[in-house]
C-alpha cells in the first residue's frame, strides 16, 4: 500500500519528508527540479516567514525559499 | 563575426593569442572573490550591450607571466536561463553573443559543502565540449561542516582537473593558476547516456542544428539538450534566431511527448541528477550528523516571528543613521572644496561670461550632484555588506509577503529602502531582481520613496509653514512623517498599478537560495563600492555636466544691464522667463513665476530650490540657519497683495515635491538601467503628472475649505 502522501505546504514546520509527486509544467517547477527538488529527495521545512509566506525549506544540504503557491503542488511523503 | 576556432586538446594546439577564460558558477559560491583574487585591480566592467548586465572581464597571469583574460559570468544555477543575466551567461558559453568571444575554456567554480546542486552546472557545461578547470571552493567551510571531499576521485571521474581552493584565504590560488597556464588541458571523458525516451530527439536536433543552423556537432548537441530544457531558448535577444526547420522538429517532439505523457524536461533533469548523484556517493564522506550549524542558530532570530521585525527594524535604522551623520562631514567638505574651487577661478579669472560658466555652471552644477557622493558610497558599502554576509536573502524573505501585496517580491525591498536616502544607488541595486517586469516597477516607483535631497525642501516649508521663530519638534516630526508616508504610498499605490495594466505579468516567484551565514569580505564591498562609485562619477562627468551648463545658461542669459543685482538677473533671465511662462500651469497649485523658477532649477538636484529661493527673495539662506529665508518668503505677496507663502501653498509644494521627478541623476541613471529614454521620459512626465494633480486637488480643496 503506497504511503499517504500531503502536499509541501501543510507539512509541519521542523519535520522531513520524502518527495513523491512534482508538477510537470511550469517555470516555477523546472527551476525548483533543477535546483534539486525531485521525486525521491528528502524535504525539511525549516520554517515559514514571519508573515507566514514564503516557506523555508532544506534540500540537499542547502536552504531555499518558496512561496506556498508552489509548496501545495508538491506532494511529499512525511518519514514514518 | 568570426568565432575562435574550436580549441583542441593537443600541445601544439596551444591558443597562439591571449587565451580566454570563462568564470562560471552558482550564486553564493564565492565567484566574485575568486575573481577578485585572481584579476586584482586589473578588471575592466562595462555592459552588454542591449541588455543591463555587467561585464566584467580581467586579465591573470599564468605561471610565465602570459596575460590571461578572465571573463566574470553572472552567477546562475542552470544554463536554462531564467533572467537576462542567466540569459548571458549561457549566450556567451555557447558563443551566441556576436560582442564576446566564445570562451577558448570554462573556469567552473563549485561551492564545496553544496557539491550535489553546484554539480548541476557543470553537468551542463560539460556537454559544450570545453576544456573545464573545477575549482572546489570553501573547502574549509566543508570540513567544519563535517564533510570529507574525495577531489582525486572526482578528478578521475569527471576526467578534468580539480583544484581544491580557499578564495577569501588565497588558498588554492597557485595551484589553479598553474593548472590555467597548461598550454593543454583535457576534455572531461565524463561519460552521460541522454534518457532513451529523448535520446532520438536530441540526436535529430542535432543534426539539423548542425546542418542548418551550422553549429560545431558538440555545441549543436548541447544545444539540442538546452532547447528541451529551456523554455525561452527560442526568443531570446542576442541570439541568433534558429533555422525554422529546428523549431519544427523541436514542436513535433514536444507534441508526441505531451501526448504521450512523457515529461520531457524533468527527465532530463532527475537524469542528471542521477549521474551527479553517483558522483557524490564516491565523493563526498559525511563524518556523523551535523547538528544546527552557526548559520541556523543565527536565522532562529534573525527570521523569528518577533525579533526577526526587531533586527530588520535595527539594520535599518543603523544604515540610516550612518548615511545620515557619516555623511555629513564629508558631504560639508565637498561643498567646501567646490566653493574653495570657485573661489580661486574667481580669483584666478578675469569677469566674464567665461568664469560663470565655470563658476556656477560647472562647479556649482557638478559639485551639487557629487556633493551626494558620501551618501552614495555608504549606501553601497552597507547594501554591499548585506549581500556578502547573507543577510540580504533574510530582508528579502522576510519582507515578501508585504511585496507580493503590490505583485513584487521580496528582492524589490532593498532597493526601495535605499531610495529613502538616494535613488540613484536603489535603482542600481535593483540588478537583483531576475524578472524584468518586477524591475522595471522596482526602478519607475523608488524615486518616489523622499530621499535625502528632498529634506532640506521639506524643512524650508516646515519653517515657512509654522509661525513662530522655532519649529516645535513634534510638528516638525508630524509633518515629516506625513511627507514620508505619502511618499512610501505613493510607490506602494503605482507599483500595484503598473503591476495590473502596463507591466501585467505573473506574480514573481520566491526561489532564492538562503546562503549560510558569511563574514564580510571587505575587499570584494569595497571593489564593488568603488565600481558603483566610479560609474556615478562618469555620470556626473556627462549627463549631469551637460544638463548643469543648460541650467546654468537658462539663469545667466539673456544678460540683465551692468549693476543690477543678481535677484534682477534671474528675473528676467531664460530660467525667470520659463518660471512666467510657467505660472498659468501651475498657479492654480498656489504657485507663482518665483516659485516656478525654483522648479525648473532643482531639476539639478532637489534641494538647489532652497538655494535659488534664497536667490530669488534675496535673502542669504545657510544650511543650518533660515530664519532671513523664511522672513523674506513670508513677506513676498502676490500682485494682488495676498501672502504668496501661505501655509496651504507650503503644503502644496511639500506634496509637489514628494512625487514630482526632479533630479537630472535619476533621470540619467534610469535611463542607463532601462536602456533608452522611453522609461525615463515616461517616468519623468507620470511623476510630475501625478505631483501636478495632487498638488492641485490639495491647494483647491483647502481654499474652498477656507485656507
């Protein structure tokens, strides 16, 4: 049974998760892919903004910014 | 235009001219400090031409004192360019830009503790068939982290040199330079099968891009790869169109895979990806799990939801203050100096047209503008600073959901800060936004942020306003405030508006790397203060120095009989003529002729109204006392007897001058920014235009108020 998966956006703030489904079309996206994010890779969200938007999150090592209307596109898989 | 030849790999083949070199590599990865270590002072930046990106080009030396050129390309994370910049970088690599060279080699510059996605680029770069030198950089950065980096592994894998490097320290600098002097250089044998479900589509783009666009077979492959990735590889300024052949290949794939569900681009992407990834489980060591590092110890305050506001809050004020009192000092001196230069042409000169010119054209025209210089160069010291510690991706991601109200990002944020003190800094500081949209709203509503040129204005009206000898602090402060506010409005309110009508576009992305945490490099702040300093200074040569002589030709021509005063000279000169000519248009703002001369002057730089105030009443005004000032603007009276300076005009030209377009530099450095006139002029005449009305509806409604 596959394991459920929520999108990016809603996952609680300081918990990992493992990326499952990307959006295919979109500017946003190739740039997001080709800065690494891909299905497979393990996503932390480190914390939102002050105001709540955008979100930061740790990718490969490094720490990125993105705005929430990307994040909910981005289906990922909280560790057990 | 004749591209080098295709460098070969053997000795003999050794480039006969100066060789070139490509600096390439991600944001944040110390390129700029690299280059600075390697070029020195000998560094040559201009623009490309038909875009505002810098050009920044150098000269090495190898091991037996050639000179060597290296080319600094902006920092981008993938060749399918996103921004003009990144749009460069890609052109010049592929030898699409007919104003440089195609780089003979690639100098690819990686951060060492984020080898996976720096790895990324130079997958890319590869793939152009260039000898590549990787410089593995913050290498000292890696082993606190806890990583151990296998560079002999990678060097046998990637099949390419491999130079361990420390920028900020020096470190690695040798080495590289003796790799860079090898008159042969390996191509990398790193081999990367494309996916089989794109591989035809990439050898049939090939070939016809290699027939009919007639590109070198590896560059043409490379090529192929980028159009499958890049979404606006086909409509891109400073290349050259592609063969409608290739364009029609490139569709009929692209319609087979949209309807076969095949995404085409994301696999190339996880492919690479894929590869890097090999490479990195061979490369790189983790010695156990790092804990928080400095770095996020450090955004656990500078991003909290309370003391984050409290430290944005504390920078800024500090960059005010020190803008503020550093300045001031050797603001007075420059004005010292000028004035000790006037004097001594005065002295030096006999009286005449000639010693005018220069006296109060020149050096009064010119140094009122350098006067700003001060300023200036804090302003770019601090922004500089921001950048190099990181602190800059913090204010920018803190502040983005106050921009995105408007339809800005973040990244416009500095730049409209900067223009509280001075315009001229915040539009050059707006190069860090990658859409060109966002920009070009960035750069049309900062001048309407008050800067420090518009204070003294400001005060004079306060002091004429208020009666009484004293200003009362907490009116001054009030008054003040409402000017600031009005202002910061006003930039908030046009930046919506253009967002929606004259430069719609999507709402910008937020994708913005949050590098660690880094000591300043003082050096690269004070290079890069001193560039931005330095092109400033060239404006003020040219532009400024034309427009100071027509100000200065406008008061001083037609000549007044010998032994009038110079209150009469003004009056019926060009400039007192215009103020006349003037005054149908803007008397219903409450202003007459004398105020109208004071607005065409202060087209030099805002605060000359006061000065030409103190011309045109006759009243000596000094910077810190203006009392006569106020005393005779108090007195002057319309024809009809009526007070010309009536608290509700004061207010008037308050409001007129926060949003009216006033200040030759702007205009000047605008048009630098944008490349041509169109958005200057426009600029010019929707500021002054919104200024005229304001002005008007305040002046009207508070006489039929009673006033």
């Amino acid at each position: 049974m596959p394991a459920p998966t929520i999108s990016l956006s809603t996952l609680p703030i300081g918990t990992t998760a493992t990326i499952r489904e990307f959006p295919k079309i979109g500017a946003a996206f190739l740039r997001l892919r080709e800065m690494g994010l891909l299905a497979g890779t393990p996503v932390t969200l480190v914390r939102a903004a002050p105001l709540g938007d955008p979100l930061e999150i740790k990718i490969r090592g490094y720490h990125l910014t993105l705005r929430k209307s990307e994040a909910e596109h981005i289906l990922v898989e909280p560790a057990a | 235009m004749a591209l080098p030849p295709h460098v070969s790999t053997g000795p003999s083949a050794a480039p006969a001219r100066q060789p070139v070199y490509a600096l390439v590599g991600n944001p944040n990865c110390g390129k700029s400090t690299l280059f600075n270590a390697l070029t020195g002072l000998k560094q040559k930046v201009g623009n490309y031409p038909g875009v505002t990106v810098e050009k920044k080009i150098g000269t090495t030396y190898s091991q037996h004192g050639q000179p060597i050129t290296v080319i600094d390309l902006p920092g981008t994370y993938s060749l399918a360019a996103r921004s003009p910049d990144e749009a460069v970088t890609r052109d010049v690599l592929l030898g699409r830009r007919a104003d440089t060279a195609q780089p003979d080699r690639i100098l690819c510059i990686v951060d060492a503790t984020n080898l996976e996605r720096n790895l990324y680029l130079v997958h890319q770069i590869l793939d152009l068939g260039r000898p590549v030198i990787l410089v593995v950089n913050m290498m000292d950065l890696a082993a606190q982290a806890g990583l151990t980096l296998r560079l002999a592994r990678l060097e046998h894998e990637l099949g390419l040199p491999v130079i361990a490097c420390e920028a900020v320290h020096g470190r690695g600098l040798i080495e590289l330079k003796l790799a860079m002097s090898r008159p042969d250089l390996p191509l990398s044998r790193h081999a990367w099968d494309v996916p089989a479900a794109i591989a035809p589509a990439v050898a049939e783009l090939q070939a016809s891009l290699t027939s009919n666009d007639r590109k070198s077979p590896l560059i043409a492959r490379a090529e192929a790869l980028l159009l499958l990735t890049d979404q606006d590889a086909l409509r891109v300024a400073g290349s050259t169109p592609l063969c409608p052949r290739t364009v029609e290949i490139l569709e009929s794939w692209k319609k087979r895979w949209a309807a076969e569900g095949t995404d085409w681009a994301g696999t190339l992407v996880a492919s690479r990806y894929e590869a890097i990834g090999h490479l990195a489980t061979a490369v790189i060591q983790t010695s156990g799990t790092a804990g928080p590092t400095t770095s996020d110890r450090i955004d656990a305050v500078v991003t909290h939801q309370l003391w984050g506001w409290l430290v944005l809050g504390g920078v800024m004020t500090l960059l005010f203050l020190s803008i503020f009192t550093l300045a001031e000092t050797p603001m007075n001196w420059i004005d010292d100096q000028a004035a000790a230069l006037s004097t001594w042409v005065k002295h030096a000169m006999a009286d005449g047209d000639l010693r005018d010119l220069i006296t109060a054209g020149v050096i009064g025209g010119v140094g009122g503008v350098v006067k700003f210089l001060p300023q200036i160069l804090i302003l770019y010291f601090f922004i500089g600073l921001l950048e190099n510690t990181g602190y800059m991706a913090r204010a920018a991601f803190i502040m983005d959901r106050l921009m995105s109200r408007v339809g800005l990002n973040g990244k416009s944020f500095i730049p409209l800060l900067s223009s509280y003190a001075c315009a001229i800094p915040g539009i050059m500081a707006t190069r860090t936004i990658e859409e060109p949209k966002d920009r070009l709203v960035t750069i049309l509503v900062a001048p309407l942020m008050s800067c420090s040129a518009r204070l003294p204005v400001y005060l004079l009206m306060i002091a004429a306003l208020v009666p009484g000898d004293r200003v009362p602090l907490a009116t001054k402060v009030v008054i003040m405030i409402l000017m600031y506010a009005l202002g910061t409005f006003g930039a908030f309110g046009f930046a919506w508006l253009f967002k929606r009508t004259l430069l719609r576009g999507a709402p910008p992305l937020m994708i913005m790397e949050l590098p660690p945490y880094r000591l300043p490099r003082l050096r690269d702040v004070a290079l890069h203060m001193i560039e931005r300093a330095w092109i400033f200074l060239r404006r003020a040569g040219t532009v400024i120095l034309g427009i100071s002589i027509v100000l200065w030709f406008l008061s001083a021509y037609p000549k007044a009989p010998a032994g009038v005063t110079d209150q009469q000279q003004l009056a019926q000169s060009f400039a007192g003529r215009a103020g006349h000519a003037l005054e149908p248009i803007i008397k219903p703002l409450g202003f007459d002729w004398q105020i109208g001369i004071g607005l065409i002057s202060s087209f030099a730089a805002r605060e000359v109204f006061v000065s030409t105030m103190g011309v045109v009443f006759n009243a000596e005004a000094k910077d810190d006392d203006t009392t006569p000032l106020r005393q005779a603007m108090l007195n002057a009276k319309w024809p009809d007897g009526r007070s010309l300076f009536t608290p509700l005009t004061c207010f008037s030209l308050m409001i007129y001058y926060v949003f009216a377009m006033q200040c030759m530099s702007t205009i000047a450095v605008v048009k630098r920014e944008t490349n041509g006139w169109e958005w200057p002029v426009f600029q010019t005449f929707y500021m002054t235009g919104t200024a005229w009305i304001l002005s008007f509806i305040v002046f009207q409604a508070g006489r039929a108020l009673g006033f």
